[in-house]
C-alpha cells in the first residue's frame, strides 16, 4: 500500500528534522532561527555554521507557516542561498 504524503505534511517532516536536513544538504550546523513580522508578511532568518563560518539565509513567506514551507522545500532542493552573518 502507497501513503500518499500532501506538502504541509511533507513540510513537517523537514521542519522536525530541521537540524539533520541541514547538515546532511548543506554540510553546515544548525545554530537557531528568528522570525520578523514585515510588511508583506515574514522573514524567517535561519542561522548556521558552515566551515567554521556564522552564515544565515533568508526566507520570506505570506504567514510563518509559508515561511516554514520554503525552508523546507529550500533545505530539500538545496536553493537556499547562506550569505556570511555580519552580526
């Protein structure tokens, strides 16, 4: 028998195993996130270390799920874009 899994449920699964996902696609250490309220909805800004390097990427979304849903299918596809943290 086949389950079949629909996106929120698929975005979960990336969600609950944020920290593996990130260091099995991308080979860096989760280090924590923050979440901002803007003007078109939020910012998820996700922090990590990558080769003894602070980098942090960007995700913006309609509601904090959206946000939550990008970062998984980005983890998962590998299109996040880690820029250096200048904080």
């Amino acid at each position: 028998m086949r389950i079949r899994i629909d996106q929120a449920e698929k975005a979960g699964y990336y969600i609950t195993c944020l920290t593996e996902a990130i260091g099995w696609y991308y080979r860096a250490v989760y280090q924590g996130h923050t979440l901002k309220r803007t003007d078109q909805g939020w910012l998820l800004i996700v922090r990590v270390t990558m080769g003894g390097y602070k980098k942090v990427a960007f995700v913006a979304g309609v509601s904090i799920w959206d946000c939550f849903i990008q970062l998984g299918h980005g983890v998962r596809n590998q299109t996040l874009r880690f820029k250096d943290d200048l904080y």
